[in-house]
C-alpha cells in the first residue's frame, strides 16, 4: 500500500479526493480525541465548578430567554446586570475558595423554573456566545440542561482545535508545529473549554486562529480557501468573544503584515472570500465596541481597597508573573486547586524550550515578531492592569493571555522549521510532549476531582489522591470522566506520534542540503508542492 505521506512520482500522487478524504478522517479522529478530552472535564466539575460559571450560565439563561441587553446594574461587586431566569440556576456559593471543603455542601441545579432575579457579573457581556449555549439552561434548568451547555461550548472547542491539528499536519512538515499544538493546548485550556464560560472557546479559537493565518500571511502562495475559511472563522470568534480579543487581531496583524509576502498581499486582496470575511470581523468589531460603550462593560466593578502607586502596582503586577505562568498551565476550580510543582515546573520548561528554539533558529525579523507577539500577550495586559489597579484591583489572569500566547509558541515552532531544525529533532521532540505532557493533563484532571470530592486539606498525603472516593461525586459517576480523558489523550498523542512519523519519511534530504526556498515548500498542503516538484525534474522517491 502507498504512503500517503511519501513523495511519489505524479501519477501515484493522492488524487484531490483522496487527499480531502484523508483529511477528513484526521479531521475526525482529532475531534474525537479533543471532545472527549474537554468533556470529561465537563462531566467531573460540579456545578459552577470553574471561575464564574455560574454567573455565565445565568447570562445565558437571560439571552435565551430574550434578555439579550439587560440595563448595567450593580448586580455583582459593583458591576454586572440582573437576568430572570429558572430558579434551578440560582445557587449560592460554600466551597469555592475553600481548597479543603469538597462540594457536597452546595446544592445542585435543579428543575425548578419559577422565574427567579438574579445577579450576574457577566450580565452586559455581548450575547452571541450565550445566545449559542443558554438554550438547554431555559428548556431543562438541572442538570441535563448545564450538561448539554458544556457539551455545546466543548463541541465548538474540539471542533477549532481539530481544524487547527489538521492545518498543521497539512502544513508543518517536520513535526514541531504538533509539539506546539501539544504544549499550547494546556490543562487550563481544557478546564476552560469545558464549561460554560466564553474565555475556553477564545482560547480555542486562539489555537486555530494562529495555526491557520501563519501560513496564509507567511507561507508560501497555494491553496488557501481553507486556512481563509478557518482563519476568519477564529478570528470573528476573537473579535466578538470578550474584550481583548481585537488586541488579539491587532497584535497578530502587526506581528505578521509586516513585511508581507508580496504573492501573498496580492493574492488575499484579490480574493472574495477573504474580503468578505475581513469586511465581517471589521464590522463585528464595530458592533463589539459600539455594545461595550453602551452596556459599559469596561466597568469591572471594585475588587480592591489599596490605593497603590504605579510603581507599587508595576512591582506586584511582576510579582504575579509567577502565579499567571502557573495558572496557564493549569491552577483549577476557583483558581483554588495548584497541583504539585513539578507538572506546572515540566510543561513550563517544554513551552521555554520551545520558545528558545524559535529564537535560536529565527532570523532577525522572526525574532522581531515574537517579540510584537509576547508585548501583546504579555506588556499590554500588565501595563493596562497597572493602570486600572485603583478602579478594579488586581483582576488579570493567566488564562486571559492565553488566547494570544499560544500564538507565541506556535509561531517559534513555525519559524523554527523554516530556518532548517532538522526533522529528527522536531520529531524527537514532539514525541517527548506527548510523553511529558498528556500525562500530566489527566493528573490534573484527577487532582481536582480529588478536591472537588473530597476537599485538599493541608497535609494532604498520597493515600488521600483518589479521585474515585469523597462526599460528592459527578452527576455521571467518578470513572467515566476518566475513561474519557483516558481515550481522548491516547487517541490524541497517537495521532501526534504518527503525524511526526510521516514527516520523517517526507523529509530524507538533510538539513544542510535546503535552501530556504526549499524549506518552505514543506507548509503547502500535502500533495500539492508535488506536482510542481515534478515539472520541475526535481522529484525525489524514497
């Protein structure tokens, strides 16, 4: 039987229909694998078991059922809006913030659907995200309603990151692209993804959004119906999503139109598709911002009493650096849950490893762009925080840069590739993650079904980390959210482990042989740098 990955002479190349088969079946097999990873952790979490779930889930609630702009109120801590929704929805907090308390002392959503006022912080929010997950909340307010809202948020969320694995398999020929994938897709990106909460699919769309626009603004001329489809798909998401998702695009457009490929700016201002879609995130934009100044949802309410200086503020703003890398990774629950230094210490040197090694082999432009994309994810979020310290206190989180971050590691792993990492160590080094990495994400997964069963006191031993025992268990029992996550991981680093295996064999020319031009040859889809390879006499069979 041929490989497909191989490069044969033109007339045994994939046909264009086996070609778009073949990516289906990833397409599949990777969605599969991220669904039931996102929704194991849907399963396990109680209710209003990631940060401000609960106020999400009434937001959503109040959309679905027609309160799409509710008047800004000071419903929640100085911010927010009142929504009327089921009273099954409306449930006070016992345990958040308290590591030690599991939460069997909550009360669980229920059926009723007495219409109920409630609070919520998220309630000037901008509705689309709502308008997509609040319906199952209004028709079944218990359980099966919160469930099938996760369900649909991870769905969305499996679904970009499945597009973004098979971008990266079509286009990254040497494999460290899919080691990105695997560093960038952290346990605080699943945790997120799964429950109702507009911040896990930004992240997602991040992911999809930076796998895709890498190639179509910086790779070489080909096909791009798809990477233009998949890039303004993630890039609507970004725009209308929460508020920082138009520094997102605008980080990314000045990180990458600057210089742009001349056949490529040429290319994407004559194509429809692409000014259509540039026109739509353009005006969802607008619409974006023309809601936030009318539902003032710049208002973050007061989370602080101390009145700092700048300075004072700058100083613990870099003393929270600490805690953002480590939130990244993943602190979860309430933010309550830190699991034992060395997973947060390992993924941490994986993602420095990766961002160094984009540093290494990046020429000076590449080198300047990275640069563009850590100051949007990193200095303007810090510096905006010191700024607002007075009116709102310290309110940033690790998982909100997320969304531009992995934007970082994907483009180090990208350039990389380009300037000639040879394809023995991208794999090597993609199959470490996989080795390192997705066993960490069901530890994690395990450690905080732990705290959310049974509690973590504070000498916790290891003969207490049994996510099967405890006062609470998930709706669904304790083993399947496991078996779950244990599928989706598998299936998910098998796929990792046999994409690298392809772009070993489609690479049997040294590194030191290729010429630049050459290197970028390897992000055309696969299949179609072959034909023009062999009009050229230039054609190798291995």
């Amino acid at each position: 039987m041929p490989d497909p990955g191989r490069v044969t002479p033109p007339a045994a190349a994939a046909s264009p229909a086996a070609t778009t088969s073949a990516a289906r079946r990833h397409w599949a097999l990777a969605f599969a694998a991220f669904f039931l990873i996102i929704f194991a952790w849907s399963m396990a979490a109680p209710y209003d078991g990631t940060p401000d779930e609960r106020e999400h889930i009434v937001r959503a609630a109040g959309v679905a059922a027609g309160q799409i702009a509710p008047p800004p109120a000071a419903a929640k801590k100085g911010t927010g809006a009142f929504q009327t929704v089921p009273g099954g929805l409306v449930r006070e907090q016992c345990w958040q913030f308290k590591k030690d308390v599991s939460a069997a002392c909550a009360q669980p959503p229920g059926s009723d659907d007495t219409p109920t006022r409630a609070g919520t912080g998220a309630g000037r929010y901008f509705p689309a995200y709502y308008a997509l997950v609040g319906a199952p909340t209004v028709l079944w307010p218990g359980w099966s309603g919160v469930l099938l809202a996760r369900m649909i948020s991870a769905l969305c969320c499996a679904a970009l990151l499945a597009c973004a694995y098979v971008v990266i398999r079509n286009r990254s020929r040497r494999g460290l692209m899919m080691g990105a994938l695997v560093v960038v897709t952290t346990p605080m990106a699943v945790h997120m993804a799964s429950a109702v909460n507009p911040n896990g699919l930004e992240i997602a769309a991040g992911i999809a959004f930076f796998s895709a626009v890498i190639p179509l603004l910086l790779g070489p001329p080909g096909p791009r119906r798809g990477l233009i489809l998949l890039v303004g798909i993630s890039a609507l998401l970004l725009a209308i999503l929460r508020q920082t998702g138009p520094l997102w695009l605008a980080t990314a457009f000045v990180a990458f139109a600057f210089p742009l490929r001349r056949g490529n700016l040429v290319g994407l201002l004559r194509d429809r598709a692409a000014q259509l879609w540039a026109g739509g995130i353009v005006l969802s934009t607008l619409v974006v911002l023309a809601w936030s100044v009318r539902q003032q949802t710049s208002d973050l309410g007061n989370y602080s009493a101390d009145r700092l200086t700048y300075g004072q503020a700058a100083l613990r703003e870099a003393d929270r650096w600490r805690g953002y890398l480590d939130q990244i990774v993943g602190v979860t629950s309430w933010l309550d849950t830190r699991m034992p230094a060395p997973p947060y210490l390992i993924w941490q040197l994986v993602a420095g490893a990766l961002l160094l090694i984009g540093v290494v082999w990046g020429s000076t432009l590449d080198r300047w762009r990275l640069l563009v994309l850590l100051g949007g994810g990193v200095a303007v979020p810090s510096l905006m925080q010191i700024a607002l310290v007075n009116e709102s206190g310290f309110v940033t989180q690790g998982r909100y840069m997320l969304p531009m971050l992995v934007g970082v590691l994907l483009y180090a792993a990208w350039t990389a590739e380009q300037r000639g990492f040879e394809t023995a160590r991208a794999r090597s080094f993609s199959r470490l993650a996989v080795l390192l990495l997705l066993p960490i994400q069901l530890f994690c997964l395990a450690y905080t079904m732990v705290r959310w069963q049974n509690g973590l006191p504070a000498n916790i031993g290891l003969s207490s980390l049994n996510p099967l025992a405890g006062d609470w268990h998930p709706v669904v029992g304790s083993v399947i959210p496991l078996l779950s996550a244990s599928l989706g991981l598998v299936l998910f680093g098998w796929l990792v482990w046999t994409t690298t295996r392809s772009a070993a064999s489609d690479d049997p020319t040294p590194t030191a042989e290729r010429s630049d031009t050459e290197s970028t040859e390897l992000f055309r889809p696969a299949g179609t740098h072959l034909q023009s390879a062999g009009a050229q006499g230039g054609l190798r069979s291995t």
